[in-house]
C-alpha cells in the first residue's frame, strides 16, 4: 500500500469524525435554542396575559390624576446583531420629557450626573404613578411583547440607546451577540443608580459567563429577591384603589345620567312657573328681575353662577349691612345660621315662594350645565369661605346639590357648623341609595313644607 493511501484514508475518517461532532454540537445548540424559545414564548404569553388586566390599571389611574397622554411608551433600542428595534415600556414620564431634559441639562452639575448614570435621582419628568411602576419595576411589563416577538429575552444585557452606541466603546461587539433580556446582571444588582460604564461590564461579564445556569440563577434572584425587594408582587392595593375609582366613575355616571333626566323635567316645569311668578310679580307690583344670580363655590372651588327665582328686594345687600349694623341680636343669629327667620329682605312672592321652595327650581339649569348636581353639599357663597375652614377642602371634592342631608335634616333651624357637617357626611358616604333616598325626604319636606324659610 501506498503511503499516500494511508494518508488519505486517515484524514478522510478525521474529517468524518469532526464532521459528526460539529453535527452533533449544532444539533445540541439548535434543540436547546428551541427549548428556550418555546420556554421564552409561554412565559411572554402568561406574561401577556397579565399585562391586559395591568394596563387597565395604568389607564385608570392616569386618568385618576388626569394624565392624559398614552399608556405605552415605545423607544428604539440596539439589539441582537445592533438590529434596531422598538422596545415596550409604561410610560413613566410626563409627554414633553424630553423638552424638559435639553433643558435640564443646561445645568452642568445635572449633565454630569445623566452622563454617568443615563439617569437622575429625583427625576421631574416622572408622573405620579409612573414613580409607582418604576419603583416597582411594573413599567418593564409591556416587554413581553418584545420577547413573544423574538426581539428580546427573559434574561440578557440592557437594552441600549442607538445614541449610546459610540458610548459604548469595544463592549458593543460582545453585548450584540445576545439578544437584551427584561432582566439581567444590573437589574439584579442591588441598586436603583449604577454608573453607565459599570453596566457595559456587567453585561461584558454575562457575554462571558453565559449559560442555562446563569440565565436560571438570574431568573430566580430576580423573581424571588429583586421583585419582592420592590414590592412587584404588593399590587393588591393598587388593584383596590383602580377598582374603588372605577365604582366612583361608574357611580358618577349613572349620577350625571339621572341628573341630566331630572333637570329636563325641572326645566319643563319652570317654564310654566316662570310665567306665573312673573304674572304675580306684576300684579304686586313688584318690579324687579324676575331672576336671580349669584356667585356660589363649585367642584374643586371652581365658581359659577347659580339661578334662583328672586325672593329678595333688589338691593337686599345693603337692608342686609343694615340691619346687621343696628339689631345685635339678627347679627347672632345671622353668624349662626347664616340665614334669619325673619328676614325684613324678602318679599311677599318671595316668602311663598321660599315656603314652597319654587325659588330653587332655575337651579334645574345649574344641573343641566353640569355646574350642580340634583344632590349634594350646599352651593357655599364665596364670602363664607373662611368660615368653612377645613372643611372647605373636602366639600369642594363633589358638586353642590338642589338637595341634600342637610334640607332634609332642619333646613332653616340647622346651625352652619351642623351643615358643614352634613355635607361631610354626605361625601364621605356617598352612593347611589343615599341619593335616592334624600331625593324622596325632600320631595316629603317640599310638599310638608318641613324646614323652610
């Protein structure tokens, strides 16, 4: 035999032994990529599902603090390969964050501190909630999009910036060769402020260390240390919170939707009854306005005008400064009511009508206008704000109403500081019944005349 036979036969046979093994190797490295992409996809899609009910949450409590912008928040980021691609996120900041940080940035003691860490400590774009989610690492969520779209993984280095690329330096070779993970060495670092460069070695040592194990580790300190750390799984008062505001909104509606029905019957009937009081105003030649408006304190200290059918003299102000000046005994009874029993100001339609309470039926328009409701706390007059105190603060959380507890409870003969009370009561425990059921005490009290003056 030739030497060169044995020669070839040899390496023909080494080149078939290695060909096996390569085949082998990439056979094993293809098996376990699909085991973890099937791993990656149920876990995004239980991810997923989670996220529906999450989102709803966001909503509301946005909402809540009357954060009108988009829920989501999409950003480019490097991935595999440098392929750019958009990741997912809640967002966190206010709408014109980025107009905010040019001009934060003017600040060379600020500039300095983003440079290093990519992030300010007490950050001024982030919204109310959005320092809720953040805190508790919920913000992320949204990123199961990205790793059901083979875009990310469960476990990799940060998702970088495009304009953090030249940042970036030599790691950015050994970082694109995987995939950025939802979580990873930084996230699960123990600290909210790590310098830009300290991560680059982070995910410089993950290129380095990778494997099933690491990914396995980093999975479970960030499931069972780092979430618990930040509370990730404390959501139960979150839920309830979103839950009560939906019932208020819910409630609210259904309220608006009953006053908007109630004040088109008012308005029906005021027609007919304007027509009357005007003929009698006539007839006891009574001159002025048929009307009357004045400004009261609405929801959230808002003012408007309320109408009432005039049941004073046209300058009733100055009878009222009057009077006060020289009876120390009206002067008492004024501060304490806020009202007199015999008030020398109204006149004699306006005691019938205050009797009957007719005067109050223009306030059908307020309703209407969305500027009162058919119940709730008195519409306060300006000049007594002071007096409410600190109860103003939480009677101006609801509209006034035609009606409400303290009509129904002694009207005319309930002290001021007693309707303060009331009112509070009433807001503190308001729901649908109550309404219902203060609306048929004072249709009683209307027909009884029980209260009135």
């Amino acid at each position: 035999m030739e030497e060169h036979d044995l020669l070839t036969s040899f390496d023909i046979e080494t080149i078939r032994e290695n060909a096996i093994k390569r085949l082998a190797r990439k056979t094993k490295e293809a098996v376990k990529t699909l085991i973890l992409r099937i791993i990656e996809i149920i876990i995004s899609l239980i991810g997923i599902v989670l996220l529906v009910p999450l989102s709803i949450v966001v909503y509301f409590q946005n909402l809540k603090n009357n954060d009108n912008g988009p829920i989501f928040y999409v950003q480019d980021r490097i991935g595999k390969n440098g392929k750019i691609f958009k990741i997912y996120k809640f967002r966190t900041m206010v709408t014109n964050a980025d107009d905010i940080l040019e001009a934060m940035l003017q600040d060379e003691q600020i500039k300095q501190e983003y440079e290093e860490y990519r992030k300010l400590q007490n950050d001024p774009r982030l919204t109310k909630f959005g320092k809720i989610l953040r805190k508790t690492s919920l913000d992320e969520f949204p990123q199961f999009i990205n790793v059901l779209k083979g875009e990310m993984s469960l476990v990799g280095p940060r998702p970088y910036l495009p304009e953090e690329k030249e940042k970036m330096g030599t790691y950015y070779k050994y970082i694109i060769q995987h995939k950025p993970g939802i979580t990873g060495v930084y996230q699960i670092a123990g600290t909210d402020r790590v310098a830009f460069l300290d991560r680059l070695d982070m995910d410089a040592r993950y290129h380095y260390k990778k494997s099933f194990i690491t990914d396995l580790k980093i999975s479970l300190i960030t499931i069972l240390v780092t979430f618990r750390k930040k509370k990730t799984y404390d959501v139960r008062e979150m839920l309830k919170d979103t839950l009560d505001y939906i019932s208020r909104c819910f409630t609210q509606f259904v309220k608006r939707i009953v006053d908007i029905i109630g004040s088109l019957v008012g308005i029906i009937i005021l027609i007919p009854l304007t027509v009357i009081i005007w003929a009698l105003n006539k007839i006891n030649k009574e001159d002025g306005p048929i009307f009357f408006s004045q400004e009261r304190i609405g929801k959230n200290g808002k003012h408007f005008k309320m109408y009432k059918f005039r049941s004073m003299v046209v300058n009733a102000d100055e009878v009222l400064l009057n009077l006060l000046e020289n009876d120390e005994n009206a002067k008492i009874e004024y501060s304490t009511y806020k009202k007199l029993k015999n008030d020398p100001r109204i006149t004699k339609i306006g005691e019938f009508l205050r009797k009957t309470s007719l005067d109050e039926f223009p306030q059908f328009i307020n309703v209407l206008k969305g500027e009162m409701s058919l119940v709730g706390p008195r519409a306060y007059m300006l000049k007594e704000k002071e007096d409410m105190g600190n109860a103003y603060d939480g009677i101006v959380q609801c509209k006034p109403g035609i009606t409400g507890l303290w009509q129904v409870n002694g009207r005319s003969s309930v002290t001021f500081e007693n309707r303060l009370r009331m009112d509070l009561d009433y807001i503190e425990k308001y729901n649908l019944g109550l309404d219902i059921e203060i609306l048929f005490k004072t249709i009683s009290a209307v027909l009884n005349k029980e209260g009135a003056a």
